[in-house]
C-alpha cells in the first residue's frame, strides 16, 4: 500500500536528498533525535513523516514522488 505524503513532507525529504544523498537519512535521524531530547512531539512527528517518506522514496513508492 503505498502512502500519500503531503507536500511539504515531500518537499524536505527531496531537499535532503538532494542536500546529503545516501546520507539524507541519517541526517533526518539525528534532527528527529534532537527533537526528542526537547519533548517536542509535533516536531518529531513530522521528522518520523519525513523519514518515512524517505523510505518510501528510496522504495519507488509512487505517492512519495513530487507532484509533477
């Protein structure tokens, strides 16, 4: 099942890919991390998102692609 993102959940996860490559994942770890080490759940929800939009990028998933 292939998830629909929103579009500026794309649009971060296509920055760091774009910014970090290979590593855009990691980089995406480590700002959820700090997030966390604050409590701000909101924040970290939406870098869990980008994370999954990430994967789902790297998987081919269509509703992770931009809108064209």
């Amino acid at each position: 099942m292939t998830r629909d993102f929103g579009e500026q959940t794309r649009s971060t996860a296509l920055a760091l890919i774009g910014q970090y490559g290979v590593d855009a994942e990691v980089i995406a770890v480590m700002r959820a991390a700090e997030y966390a080490a604050v409590g701000d759940l909101e924040a970290l929800a939406a870098w869990d998102e980008i994370l999954e939009c990430l994967a789902a990028i790297e998987a081919g998933e269509a509703g992770a692609r931009p809108i064209q």
